[in-house]
C-alpha cells in the first residue's frame, strides 16, 4: 500500500507541470491563427483606429511572455476569458456544454468496455471455432469505420428509414430520462463501436495468452467451475487492456466533438465549431484547453486503475 501511495503521488504531482505545459502548447499555437480579434469583436465597418486601441485595450501588443503569463494567471484563477458578440465569459459557456460532452464519453466508454468484454471473452474461450471467427471479422470491420461515417449510417437507417430515434438533438435526463436516453443512444454507438472493436481485440489476445498458463491447467484438473477460472484469468488478462484505456477515451473525447456536430448536440464540439467559424479564439482556446485537461486527468486516473490491477509495477 506504501510503494502504491507513492506511485499514485508522484503520478498527481506530475499533473501541474503537464497542464502547464499544455497550457503553453494551445497558447502557442492559437498565437499563429490568422484570425484578427478587434475585426471580429467590432466588425468590418470598424476604423483602424478603433481596431489599434481595442487591441490596446485586450493587450494584444503585448510581448508574447507578457501574454502568456496574463493568461496563464487568468487560467490559474479559472478565468478563460470573454467570448465574442454576444460577450460572455468562456467559463460559464463550457459549464453549459461540458456536461453534455461528458455524459456522451461516458456513454460511450460503458458501451464499448461491455461490448468489448462480450467480443473479447467469447472470441477468447471459443478460441479458434466459429464464434471467435465471426466476432474476429466483426472487430476487424468496427476498427475499419469512422465513427462519424458510422453515425451517418445509424442516422439514415435508425432514424430515417426506420424512426426509432430522432435524428439529432438533445433532450436533458432531468427532464425525461428516456428522452435523454434515446437523444444519445446513436452518438453513443457511434462512438463505442470503433473502441469497442480495438479493445475485444486486445482482450481476446490476452486472455488467449493467459489461458495457456500453467496455473489455468492446474484450475481445470481441480474441477474448478469454468466461471471462477474464466473470472480469474479475466482480471489478470485486463492488464494490458488498461494501459490504452486512457488513449480511448481521449479517442472518445475527440471522437464526441465530431459527433455532436452530427447530432446537433449542443456541446463542446459545437463550442468548438462556433468559434473556429466566428474567429472567437478566447473561445476555441477555452474550450481545446479543457478536453485537453480532461483527457490528461482520465489518464492519471487510468495510470493509478492499472497500479491497483498490476501490483507487481508498485515495485518498480
């Protein structure tokens, strides 16, 4: 519990260095937009005038260094500045759509780890027969389609031709939960899918690899059931799975940008897609800022799952 303490500290003293550096990163590169803040925040019909004291006045002619630390003590106050017209602050904005993307993700990542586990399992303890070759053509194919040309065909078939869900929109679960649920049932799919497919295929190799142990054939000669030793060389098997756990669900969090556009689902991506289209940097910058950190603390929370599955890397 000690070695795992450690571990587990050093792994959350990392995360303010890393969101630091991050921070920089998205600074860096917003620095090299050709977008002109005072044209879009007072428009074409501004004076230049007008545009020179308005970048004055935001301190847009500042030194870069001087830049970057006035927005890095914003950011460490939770301060992500103002939006274009109509002016709002950026926090309040990301308060509103995060959640959406949020519960998407999580959706999304419930539905691919059951999917997986199903695929996996059974492609691993059917090994070689029928049912491993139907479910190994199945993830080769999900790995192989984009989730957002996936949602185009769930849209037209589920939704369209066959209108068991709508085909975008999004209904909140405090007002009707089954609403909700049919609002995100097809992005969730779409997402889960092609995660789903790369984990199954993971997990049925390292199941296969475990299965092959001697202490497997030690627990059938015994007469164990075949549940108990399923479960058994199910928890070792998960191991490898973990370490890109955290990488799918940055997948899942890019993934649910692309998806909400699909959707119409008001959340981080249309955040995105609004200010990449209005030339609203403190808005796009806001918003790539906080899926960055999200995806960074996933990771640490996944580094700290695989610490508690794999105790032998507590020695290390």
């Amino acid at each position: 519990m000690v070695a795992f303490l450690r571990l587990a500290l050093r792994r959350v003293a990392m995360m303010p260095v890393m969101i630091l550096g991050i921070a920089l990163l998205v600074f860096v590169v917003l620095q090299f937009s050709p977008v002109d803040p005072a044209y879009n925040a007072l428009g074409d019909s501004a004076s230049p005038e007008a545009r020179s004291a308005f970048a004055e006045s935001q301190g847009l002619n500042d030194p870069f260094p001087v830049r970057y630390f006035t927005f890095l003590g914003q950011l460490i106050q939770g301060d992500l500045g103002v939006t274009m017209a109509p002016s709002q602050p950026v926090t309040d904005r990301i308060a509103t759509a995060f959640p959406l993307t949020f519960q998407l993700t999580l959706l999304g990542l419930v539905l691919a780890i059951v999917l997986a586990l199903a695929m996996g399992v059974t492609s691993a303890v059917y090994r070689d027969r029928w049912p491993d070759q139907v479910f190994r053509v199945l993830s080769m194919a999900g790995i192989a389609l984009p989730s957002f040309w996936l949602g185009v065909l769930l849209i037209q078939q589920f939704a369209l031709n066959t209108p068991l869900f709508p085909t975008g929109g999004y209904v909140n679960p405090a007002d009707s939960f089954t609403g909700w649920l049919n609002s995100m049932a097809l992005p969730a799919i779409s997402l889960a899918v092609p995660v789903a497919a790369s984990l199954a295929r993971l997990i049925r190799t390292s199941m296969v690899a475990e299965l092959d142990r001697d202490y497997v054939r030690t627990a059938k000669g015994s007469g164990l059931p075949p549940f108990l030793i399923i479960r058994s060389v199910l928890r070792n098997a998960l191991v490898t799975p973990l370490t890109v756990l955290g990488v799918k669900v940055g997948y899942l969090l890019s993934g649910a940008v692309v998806i909400e556009a699909i959707f119409d689902l008001p959340g981080m991506g249309k955040l995105i897609l609004e200010g990449v289209t209005g030339g609203d940097v403190a808005l796009v910058q806001g918003t790539v800022l906080t899926i960055a950190i999200a995806f960074l603390v996933v990771n640490v929370v996944v580094d700290l799952l695989y610490l508690l599955v794999n105790p032998r890397i507590r020695t290390v």
